[in-house]
C-alpha cells in the first residue's frame, strides 16, 4: 500500500494560504462538473426544432449524460488511486471541454450526444477533489473543506439553472456549451498551478473485467429506470435490462470477490460504516432530487391551474438558487458538527432538515416566497449530509482507497437521483388534471412526490442511525490518519493531530 505524502501541517510551513487557494479551485471545479446536470433544461422543449429529431431521440442528450457519468464515476476513482488524483481530475476536466466545444458546434443529434456524454465523463471531478483533500490538507481544515468540495454536486445544479435560463433567453443555444467549455478551461488552468499531485498510489493493474461488468450492469439498470416511463414498466424492454443489470451485477461482484486486484473492493464496501452510509446515500440523493423536480413545475404552471404561479423558467432559476448558496454556507457548520458529534449526527441531523423543508412545502406553495424558503430549508439540510458523508465514508476507508469509496459514495446518490425522477414522473404522468384540453399534473400529485421526498429524507435518518457510533473527535480525524510509512523518521507517521500541534510548535 502506498501512503500519503507529508502535509503542509508536517513540514512547519504556512499552511493556511495554500490550503485556501486549494480548496478554492477544487470547489471550482465542482462546481463547474455540476452545472452539467441543468445546462441542457432551459433548451430540452427545443431540441427537437433545434436538433431536426425527435423528442424521443433529443431526451437521449440527458440520458447520455447521466449514462456516463455513472460508468465514468467509479472508474476514475479507483483509476485516481492508481495512477494519480490530479492526473485524473484534469483527465476529467479535458473530457468536459471536449464535450462542451463538441455539442457547442453541433447542429444534429449524433454530435450532441456524443459531446454530453463526454461532459458526463468528468462527473468524478467531485469525489477525487475530496480524495486530493484527504492527502494534502492540514487535519484542522479538512472537515470543512470536504463538505464544501461534497456540497459543490448540488451548488451546481442550483446555480447552474438560472445561468443557463439567462444564456438560453438571451443568445444562441450554443452558448450554453461555449460558456461551459469556457468554465472548464479556466478550471484546467488552475489545478495544475494550484492544486499538488498526491503521492497516495496503490499502483497495480486496472480491473479491465471489472470495469466492463460494472458499466454493463450500471448503464442496464440505470437505462431501465431513466426510460422505463417512455418504454413501459412492464415492456420487454424494460424488465429485460432490469433481468441484465441484476444478473451482470451478480456475476461482476464474483468476480471482484475472486481477483488480486479489484476494481471495487467490495470487502471494504461491505464494511457497516460504509455500506450503511451508501445506502444512506441513495435515499439522500432522491430526497434531493424531488425538489429539483416538483418547484420548477410548480412556479411555472399557469395561474389559471389555480395552483401554479406563471413564472418563467429564469424566475423559476432564480428562486432555486439560494438552495445553493446556503449549501455552501452550511458546509463549516456542517464540519463542525462532525466534529463536535461525529458525522453519524450530522447526517441525521441533516436528513430531518430535508424532511421538514419538505413538510413545509406540502402546506406552503401559494407564494413566491414560500418556495424560497423551502428551497433554503432543503438546502441546507441537502448541506449537512453531503458534508458528512465523506468524513464518514473516509474515516472507514484506507487512504490508499480513499477515490474509489468516494467515487462509489457519489455514484449511490445518483442512483437515488435517477430513482427519484422515475417514481416522480410516474406519479405525475398518473395523478393529472384537465386544463383546457390539455392534462397537466394534478396539485395532489406535486403534494404526493413532495411526501415521498420527506419520507426518503426519513428513511436517509432511519438508515443512518445503524452506522457505528464514534465520538466528536474521532470522527473528525479519523479521515486524515494514515498508515505509517515504512522507515520514517517517527515525525512523519503521527496522526493528523498531531502533526498539527508540531507545526504550531
């Protein structure tokens, strides 16, 4: 196993301007990955005009994107502990500037495809920034900084809506894809001169087996469930690739259980702390995605429904922003409740936040305000979670492993995402109202999807309460201690606390 070069804390050198301008550019980057997630919204009613295809052809410019993110996530994590955090974090970026410059200059179906998925390609920029954070920061800013890095998937999307609707109503559409390959180039310029190249490496050879099994079986199920609502529930189609995604699962965690080198070390996935923080996820991410899918519709439904407010889709944007600003707010408060209680109560803590944001909604939707106080209220609660689950995910993990587990984390809280969009398009498409001649989705079905968003946020708390309860303090640390390293002076193998207290002698 390899093991992590010293901090700055280590070496008696000023931390705390480096460690700044580091956190600063990978949250950057974060956040630029996921504004990909609502870059396309503001246009998908115009893609087929836009495109010359159909609508069920151009619905494939969202589906590709979170196909590949989703084979792309595990795989440069654990690409990441091999070969370099860094190296495949600008991998990542170039991947997403490839893709932006190619649907920026498409006019048809094909390229626009193909320049998302190659956006959805870099979706493991998150997950390796959280794990260049575990090698290279001082242990006293390492919890604050990982929830900020972890808070930055939803950030994005939050910001990333009402910036998209501005571009859309105000230029060429193919200046949605120009402004994110700008972002990403500006991204690709300031991790090689900010961030450094973590000596944690496990070396190795690639899973390649491994790597095929996992994304047969995560596009089969993922593909079931994004388009069994157009195919059919119960078509061929649909129960086939969910009787594919069950079987090649299967056989691939055999597999994995059987080679030297695993692609997922599923022994230590299986581990209570993490296994149970996974699942935990997966309900975490469909409570969040349920708001992303009700307010929007909501806010611009006409008035004449007696229950919409006829706002634009920029206005619409502009209220689910402040979600995103607050989440950012609530990563050191998130940070130092780990510390204080342990991560476990913070993720707690954070899914009855969710759930109440929820319940408020349910009675509150007559007014513009109302949905920025309920979007504030998910928000935050959507901060404290995503800021846990690193620490809980890393404290239970050797650092040598610390890519592949997050990269894992993060492709559980999509799965609940995609989940989410699934059982809420079910519901509304069921549970509508005539207006005019026209079926629009019921006020009792908003209200519906909106219950069940509180209720998986209940069940994320449910499900949290099995992790193995650490104190405060452990908690906080446990992320940042690494294995000695063989014939080390004895300076270089202490804990992060340390390490911490020599550089402040």
């Amino acid at each position: 196993m390899s093991h992590a070069l010293l901090r700055p804390a280590d070496t008696g050198e000023p931390a705390a301007p480096r460690a700044n301008a580091v956190v600063a550019v990978l949250a950057f980057g974060g956040i630029v990955v996921s504004l990909m997630q609502t870059l396309v919204i503001p246009i998908v009613p115009e893609l087929p005009r836009l495109l010359n295809a159909p609508a069920s052809d151009t619905a494939w410019a969202v589906t590709a994107t979170l196909l590949a993110a989703a084979v792309a996530t595990p795989m440069t994590g654990r690409l990441g502990d091999m070969y370099g955090k860094r190296r495949m974090l600008l991998i990542s970026l170039v991947m997403l500037v490839a893709g932006s410059v190619t649907a920026a200059l498409s006019d048809s179906l094909a390229p626009m495809i193909a320049g998302r998925a190659l956006q959805g390609l870099a979706s493991g920029v998150i997950p390796l920034g959280i794990s260049i954070m575990r090698d290279e920061l001082p242990a006293e800013r390492l919890g604050s900084a990982t929830a900020l890095m972890s808070a930055s998937l939803g950030v994005g999307g939050a910001l990333g809506l009402p910036a998209a609707a501005l571009i859309a109503d105000n230029f060429d559409w193919h200046a949605l894809f120009w402004a994110s390959a700008g972002l990403g180039v500006v991204a690709l310029v300031l991790v090689p001169a900010i961030v450094p190249e973590s000596k944690v490496r496990t070396g190795g050879r690639f899973d390649l087996v491994g790597g095929i099994g996992m994304a047969a079986g995560l596009v089969s199920l993922l593909l079931a469930i994004s388009k069994g609502g157009d195919w059919g529930w119960s078509s061929g189609t649909t129960l086939g690739l969910f009787a594919a995604a069950v079987v090649v699962l299967l056989v691939w965690g055999w597999w994995e259980l059987r080679v030297r080198e695993p692609l997922v070390d599923l022994r230590t996935t299986a581990r209570r702390q993490v296994l149970v923080t996974n699942l935990a996820s997966i309900a975490v991410g469909f409570a969040m995605f349920a708001m992303s899918l009700v307010i929007p519709q909501l806010l611009q439904l006409p008035e004449a429904t007696g229950y919409g407010l006829g706002k634009s889709l920029l206005v619409a944007g502009l209220t689910m922003a402040p979600s995103g600003l607050v989440m950012m707010a609530t990563a050191p408060v998130s940070a130092a409740l780990s510390k204080a209680k342990g991560p476990k109560i913070t993720l707690m803590v954070g899914a009855l936040i969710v759930a109440a944001g929820y319940g408020l909604n349910i009675v509150l939707m007559s007014e513009l305000w109302h949905f920025v106080l309920v979007t504030c209220v998910i928000g935050a609660g959507i901060g404290f979670t995503y800021g846990s689950m690193p620490a809980l995910i890393m404290g239970a993990v050797p650092a040598s492993e610390t890519g592949a587990a997050n990269s894992l984390n993060t492709l559980m809280r999509s799965i609940g995402t995609s989940t989410a969009s699934a059982v809420a398009g079910v519901i509304l498409a069921q549970m509508t109202t005539d207006f005019g001649r026209t079926p629009l989705p019921s006020q009792d079905g908003f209200k519906v999807v909106l219950a069940i968003g509180a209720g998986a946020a209940l069940l994320a708390f449910a499900v949290a309460s099995f992790i193995p309860r650490q104190r405060g303090t452990e908690a906080a640390e446990a992320p940042v201690a690494d294995a000695p390293v063989p014939d080390a002076p004895e300076s270089e193998v202490m804990d992060g606390r340390c390490r911490t207290r020599q550089s402040r002698r």
